[in-house]
C-alpha cells in the first residue's frame, strides 16, 4: 500500500504519548518511568508526543503543566514533541491509502443500534441500509489469528475479527480516531518499541492488522501492570486521579517503580535515581548496560 514512514536512524526509539486531559498521575507515572528507562536502558532515543486528537477532552495548558511535571522528575526527552492535531493531512494521508484498497466503507450504525458488548456485527459491512447514511468510517478487517509476543505478558493472540469485529477510524463527529492516529504516528515516527499501559494490550492485534494493511512495520511492544485504587479501578482522569505529588520527586519516582515490582532505590535525587534504575531494568530485561 502507498502509505510511507520514516525509518529511523537508531536501533531503539520509543516514545511517550500521554493526552492532554489534565496533569499525570502517579498511574501515567508507571507508562511513562517504565518506556523512559526501556529507552536508556538500550540506548536509544525517548520521544514526547502529545496525543491531542481527542479534541472535546483537551484540557487548555495541560500539554505544557505535563511537560513540567516530567522535567521535574529529570526526565528529558529526545527531539522536539509533536502534537496530533498538528498531523491531520498524515492521517488523511492514511485513510486514503486504504480507501484506495478497499480498507474502508462507511458506517451508518448509532451506538443504541449495537449490541452492548461483542464484535460490530458488520452491519454496513456490504453498503449501507436504504435511507441512511455514513456517520463513521470501519476498518475493513480480514479474517485470521494475529499472534505476537508482549515483552512483559508473552505470547499473545487474537481474532480480530471475531473480537472487535471492523474497528472505526473515523469517528461519527469527523475526528480521527485513536486506532488510526497511533499506527500512523509510530510509524511516521519511526518507532521501534512501544511500552505502555496493560489497559491497551487488547488494543494491539488491531493496530498490528492496521499496520500491516498500510504497509507499516508494527513496533515490539511491552505493556506494563496498571496502577489501581483501592476498590480495584484503575487510576485515571476519568477517575478523577489526583496529580501526581512532586513536593518529593525521589518519592513519587520510588513509588512507581516498586509498583513495577522492584526494590526503593536509597538515593538522594532525580540524576541518581535514574542513573540506578537504568541499570537494574537494563539487568531484568536482557539488556547489558553500558555506562
């Protein structure tokens, strides 16, 4: 498919992507520490990018308070951040490409005509119904079990089709969906590894079929435990999560990393705490480090 991407000139480049729906929380923390120190630890390049496409839940300021709380935390990132709204002729780039292999078709389905949970039923997979017309846009997926291996979950498997059935990347108010804007955003970005939240691990075998039909090669990924409160629910803005403390970074930083399953590090400061993780993750995953 005519789709091109940027190759990237390292071995490793990651990224994080966090949305601009408020400030971080000690959960964002957990994605954030875990891809950082995955980036140094192989030395390679960690990339921001501000997924700002889910324009009704931007916050004013909130990219600019996330950047601070990072750089409070002594984490720097590589290159200059980039912001999703600022790529949608990317994206259209996208769609086009798999329009132009029949990848697409219009969607005139409301969510009160779908079923509550399973796979879209392909309602409009075959043209629309008489009298209506396109609110969304699917992916037009082929059947088959994608299989990959997680970095931290292991061997991993799914029937898209049967699972999530033709998946929306153009949602019904006109803004491209996050499907579709990841994919294209890693790829354009030449990313090599992506490590993030568990909570997006069912999302993987659909950007893997997405990628491949645009002719992108996917990036390894590691998805990492999420942090939760005490009823069990996950921390989250819309859980209304507070921000994350940075009165004591070495704190809040050691908290994140014993809930990726390690042992506090006894430093004095931000510089030291990651010079010692860097290590210690290098040494869990597989990776050598070098000074």
């Amino acid at each position: 498919m005519a789709f091109s991407a940027s190759k990237s000139t390292v071995p490793y480049r990651g990224r994080f992507a966090p949305s601009p729906s408020g400030p971080l929380h000690n959960g964002s923390l957990l994605a954030a520490m875990a891809s950082y120190l995955d980036a140094r630890a192989r030395h390679g390049e960690w990339l921001l990018r501000i997924e700002d496409i889910d324009t009704p839940r931007v916050v004013p300021g909130a990219d600019r308070y996330i950047m601070q709380q990072l750089q409070a935390l002594g984490m720097r990132w590589d290159g200059e951040p980039v912001w999703q709204s600022q790529r949608l002729p990317l994206y259209q780039q996208a769609f086009d490409a798999l329009a132009a292999h029949d990848r697409v078709y219009g969607c005139a389905c409301t969510r009160q005509e779908l079923p509550p949970e399973g796979p879209y039923p392909g309602t409009c997979r075959h043209g629309l119904p008489a009298g209506r017309r396109t609110r969304a846009w699917r992916f037009r997926v082929l059947p088959g079990i994608e299989r990959y291996t997680d970095r931290w979950y292991g061997p991993q498997e799914q029937d898209v089709l049967a699972a999530t059935g033709d998946f929306i990347i153009k949602r019904a108010d006109g803004l491209w969906a996050y499907q579709l804007v990841v994919v294209v955003d890693d790829g354009d970005q030449g990313i090599t590894h992506i490590v993030r939240g568990a909570d997006l691990l069912e999302s993987t075998a659909r950007q893997r079929v997405l990628a491949r039909a645009l002719g992108l090669r996917y990036p390894e990924v590691m998805h990492v435990p999420l942090l939760c409160d005490e009823t069990g629910r996950k921390l989250s803005k819309q859980n209304h999560a507070a921000a994350m403390d940075l009165s004591d970074p070495v704190l809040t930083l050691n908290r994140a990393w014993q809930a990726l399953g390690f042992e506090a590090l006894p430093v004095p400061d931000c510089r030291a705490f990651w010079a010692a993780a860097v290590g210690h993750w290098a040494a869990r995953f597989g990776e050598r480090h070098r000074p």
